[in-house]
C-alpha cells in the first residue's frame, strides 16, 4: 500500500497540533512532509495541515490496520480530515476471469467527477516555496502565489476557470520569457510546435504584453483535440497526474516564475504551461499519446507508476524527435526554458535514441538541467511505439475512454467486450459507407 497524505484542519491553537503529532508517534507514523495555510472553511479561526505520511515496512495489511487506527484517532482531534482516494479507498473491485476481486488492483476514477478528486488531493501545496527557490524571501512574491493558488484551491468542478488579473511586474516577466523564446522557436522547435503555436496568437490573445487565461486556452483545446485544462493549487502525486491524462485533462498552475530567474524556474508555472504543453497538446499525434501513457497508468502498481512518469519525463517534458536529419524539440519543459532549449540541442548533452523500455528506467533530476534526452524518429513513430507497449501493460482487464460521456469503461468481461465490439461494427459501417460513397460519386 502506498503511503499515504493527508489534510486536516485544525483550529489555530497550537495544543492541537500538539496532539495531532503525538498520535503520529505513538502509531509509529512518521512525517516526511508538513505544510500549513488557512482553511478554506474559517480562515480566520482554523488552518489545513498537510501531512504526508511515511508507514513501517510492515505488510499492506498492518499498513492498512495503522492507518485506520490513525484516522480514528485524528477525527477525535481534527473537525476534517481529508483522505487522498487512491490510496485509502481500497482497491477497485474488478472481476478477473474467476470471477474473484482483484485486491491488489488500486482504484483509479472511472468518471470526470471521479477524476476531480485526484486534483485537489495535494501532493503538495504550490505557494510555499523552499529555500533554493528565487522567490524565497520575496514576501510580495510569496503572497501573490498564495492568493492565485488560493484562487485554484476554492474553483469547483464545472465552474469556469477562474481569471488572474495578472500585475505590471508579472507581465513584464512574461514578456521577457516570450520574447526570447519566440525567438527560437522557428530554429530549435518541431514543426508540430511551429504550426500550432502561432494559431493561439489570435485565438486565445497569446503576445508580448498579455498572459492569457487558463478558461480561453482550455475552451480553444476542447474544439481542437478534446483536451482541456484544470486549475490546480500545487503538485498532485504522479498516480493522479497521470489520471488525468487518460481523461484529456491537464492540471495546470497560474503563477508565474519569480522575475529575477526568468528563464529557469523549479516547478510548473504559466509560462511552462501555455508556451510549452499547451500548442503540442493542440497537435493531435501528441494529444493521443499523452492520454495513452494516462490510460496505461489506470489500475497499476506504484512501481509502474513511476516507469510511466519517467516515461512522460522524457516525452512529453523533455522529448526529441527527427526533422530533416536533425534533433528538434518539443518537449514542453525546453520549449519554455531559454537556457534548456539551446543546452539540449547542443554537445553539452547525451542524446539517445527513443526507446521506451530504456525511458522507463532511466534516472533524472526533477529539478535541475537534464543530462539526458531521448530522440524519437518522429511523433507519430513514437505515438505508435506507446500504442504496442499498451499491450505488454500487466494488467488482467482492458479500458476504452468514452468521450461522450468522459469516462472510463472497464473491459473485464466477455459482456464488455462484445459491447465494444458493437460499437467498432457501427463505427466499421460508418467508413464502409464513406469509402462506398468516395468510389461512386468520385
């Protein structure tokens, strides 16, 4: 079982922090991460605690045992407390061919409703930053990133993405970073990249002088490829990250990088995520892949899980494909990176050839310059490699995403196939007759 994290809120006096900790030591829990901000529901008398948790190597069973005793023990203390779903709810009960529950089958969300959850179960939260950060100490900074995080924190499910008046000094760092890395783009960037960046110049007001809203890019994305983006309040854990993949969903931040580093910055901010994801996510090779690696997590182990994160890591964060005989870009971390977009391309660094079974294990800093790169023919080349993968996957059941209802269908049972199996027929019949039609009036 993983370990789990956890969000309790608590009243403002330190006693009861006091006894929330005291209970950590005598289950033998410990904490390996601990945040606080004020709670949503009574900011001026209560604050959310953010406990990510670590567990005794014991068995999944005495883990499970711990952490129930743990929960009891919080709510005599804690008037909520918040339990992050995937690893606390038990695992899917899914069929296998004998008909037994699958235990060790994790849950994952079967509807957007579902998913909505695995966004607002941090991993952990976005506006306190760390000493090494160049924001650290800027406490204009500090509160800025708080109150748009704040302003992810309190969006709800179906609700327009909240609009960020973003300040004079936050445009001008935007435009310092559009401005050179515009100016790399037609040399260093694919042509995917090349073809799709400068659509959003009129459709979702990308320019020099203006940040453009979350809402308008994420509406311009659903007419395009179906994707669409959701505010998020920090780092949701790879499991969930992933899960919102195979929905077409893309959490996304709204601060901006500290103006004194504008062309290097720790964690996603706005400029990583409209400059670099958003125009390849615009390009439907790329859009299938990423939801491909989303559907590929669905119902895995923790250790698949972070293959599949390296995977994205080297792909859709820091990939490189062929064009003409030489290496381009379009990963969405070098594409928003000045110094990573020129450092990649040049004899600073190894560069590999796409294979997927060598990304799945090959190790990388998550905050700092990356030494290696892998160099995939092309997009679809590499889409079409993820797509044979996908059947190595081991998992005893199949899943289709459903776009008309944007949920996710569990292939466990001879039923569900042959359902499947109707849909294709129709589908098959659809291009039957196109084809027919082509011949006769052609």
């Amino acid at each position: 079982m993983a370990s789990p994290s956890l969000i309790l809120t608590l009243s403002q006096d330190v006693r009861d922090l006091i006894k929330v900790l005291a209970v950590f030591q005598e289950l033998g829990v410990s904490l390996k991460h601990i945040e606080s901000r004020q709670s949503r529901s009574d900011p001026a008398a209560k604050r959310d605690y953010f406990l990510d948790c670590g567990f005794p190597q014991v068995s999944s069973e005495q883990q499970q045992q711990t952490l129930d005793q743990l929960i009891t023990q919080l709510k005599k203390i804690s008037s909520c407390v918040t339990i992050p779903s995937s690893p606390i709810s038990g695992p899917e009960s899914l069929s296998s061919k004998d008909g037994k529950k699958e235990s060790e089958v994790p849950w994952f969300p079967r509807t957007i409703a579902e998913l909505y959850k695995c966004c607002t179960n941090l991993h952990k939260f976005g506006h306190e930053l760390t000493s090494d950060h160049a924001g650290y100490g800027d406490k204009v900074y500090e509160e800025r990133r708080k109150f748009i995080a704040d302003l992810a924190y309190n969006h709800k499910y179906g609700n327009p993405i909240p609009r960020v008046q973003y300040t004079e000094d936050e445009i001008k760092t935007w435009g310092v970073v559009f401005r050179a890395q515009t100016a790399l783009y037609p040399t260093k960037a694919c042509k995917e990249y090349r073809e799709q960046f400068p659509k959003l110049f009129e459709a979702c007001n990308y320019k020099e002088d203006n940040i453009p809203q979350l809402e308008d890019i994420s509406r311009y994305l659903r007419s395009r490829t179906g994707w669409q983006l959701w505010p998020v309040v920090g780092w949701i854990s790879p499991r969930d990250f992933l899960a919102c993949l195979a929905f077409r969903v893309f959490p996304t931040s709204q601060y901006i990088r500290h103006s004194s580093s504008p062309f290097f910055t720790p964690e996603p901010d706005i400029c990583h995520e409209v400059m670099g994801h958003v125009p390849m996510f615009c390009d439907p090779t790329l859009a299938q892949f990423s939801q491909q690696i989303g559907l590929a997590s669905l119902g895995l182990s923790d250790e698949w899980i972070d293959k599949l994160a390296a995977l994205y890591w080297f792909t859709v964060e820091f990939g490189l494909c062929q064009e003409d005989g030489k290496p381009k870009v379009y990963g969405a971390s070098l594409l928003s990176s000045n110094r990573e977009l020129v450092r990649c391309l040049s004899d600073e660094v190894e560069r590999k050839e796409f294979d997927i079974s060598q990304a799945l294990v090959q190790s990388y800093p998550d905050v700092d310059i990356q030494p290696v790169f892998f160099v995939a023919q092309s997009l679809t080349d590499m889409r079409d490699r993820m797509i044979e993968f996908t059947k190595s996957i081991p998992r005893s059941f199949g899943l289709k995403y459903d776009p008309y209802t944007q949920s996710i269908e569990v292939l466990d049972s001879c039923r569900a196939v042959e359902e499947y199996a109707r849909d294709i027929y129709y589908e098959m019949g659809v291009l039957q007759d196109a084809l027919k039609r082509q011949t006769v009036f052609n």
